[in-house]
C-alpha cells in the first residue's frame, strides 16, 4: 500500500514538474521544439543581396523565417552564432554583417528582432564597439591585438665547441 502511494506521489509530481508547453496560436511549428519568427531585413539601396548563415536568401526588402526559441531568442542549431550577411550593390558600398548569439557553450544568446536594417554606405568598424560590459566577447571576424610575450629567448642555432672534460676545482674535496 505504501509503495502504490509513493509511486503515485511520484507520478504526480514528476506531471507538475514537466508540464505542457504549447505554442502560441497561429504560431508555425519548427525543428527541435522551435516555433518560426518572421523578420523583415531591408539595406539602404533596394536591392542588396542577403546572406543567411552563407547561403543567399534574396535581395532586398524581404521577409525571412527564423526558427527561434519560445522565448524570442535564437536557437543553437550547432553554432556559435546566427549570420546575416549583406553584400553591396554598387562601388563604395561596403558588406554589411550582424552576428547574433545562440547560447551555445554558455555564451551570449540574442533575441530575434522583428526588423533589421543595412546602410550600405556605413563603414563596418575594425573592432566591434563596447556595448554592455556584462557581456564581453569578441564577434568572429573581429581579430583582438596579438599578444606580446616579450623578447625571444631562442635565438637559433648556435655553435658550440667542447675541448675535453672540464676541470671543477669546488667538486674535488680532500
């Protein structure tokens, strides 16, 4: 009797702690419990191609479909971060990039924005700029400066010349 009513506590409990989670209605449905996320991307000059994680999606303005966590943020599909990419239409444009993070291997993980927006004619900075001094991480692309590990101890090869045994008065006690 008691091992039917701790086997029905158990399974009482083990209910309340998974729960349902449901989507949204009208929500779309996606791969590993994800639910699609609709973004609109448009470039300063129509017309921009975009890139989405390295494979061309269209040119600009277009929606794209994000399968994302039921938080709003990003899914780790296996990498580090989620890219857009948008490459120029003409001379002295410059490619456009966001990285957004997925959480992968605790790292930062971005929400999903409902709009995102590319000036062409803005120059990408060479480092990334100090945003939020919680989260600090270098984007890929963004090379940090290299380290100085101070002078070279090994100066190559060297010659060395050996005439004998050596001769230690300090060893030789009487």
């Amino acid at each position: 009797m008691k091992t039917n009513l701790n086997l029905l506590f158990l399974t009482a409990a083990a209910g309340l702690i998974s729960g349902c989670q449901s989507l949204p209605p009208g929500a779309e449905r996606g791969p590993d419990g994800t639910m699609a996320y609709t973004v609109s991307v448009e470039a300063s000059p129509p017309g921009a191609q975009i890139e989405v994680n390295g494979s061309v999606v269209g040119k600009t303005p277009l929606q794209i479909k994000i399968f994302g966590d039921r938080d709003g943020t990003f899914h780790d599909f296996g990498s580090e971060f989620y890219v857009i990419r948008a490459l120029p239409v003409s001379t002295n444009q410059f490619a456009q990039v966001h990285y957004y993070g997925t959480g992968r291997f605790f790292g930062p993980e971005d929400r999903i924005p409902d709009h995102i927006y590319f000036d062409m004619n803005q120059q990408m900075p060479s480092y990334p700029p100090v945003a939020d001094p919680d989260r600090v991480y270098v984007h890929p692309g963004y090379w940090p400066p290299p380290y100085y590990y101070g002078p070279p101890y090994f100066y190559g090869p060297g010659i060395h010349f050996y005439y004998g045994p050596r001769y230690y008065p300090h060893r030789h006690w009487r």
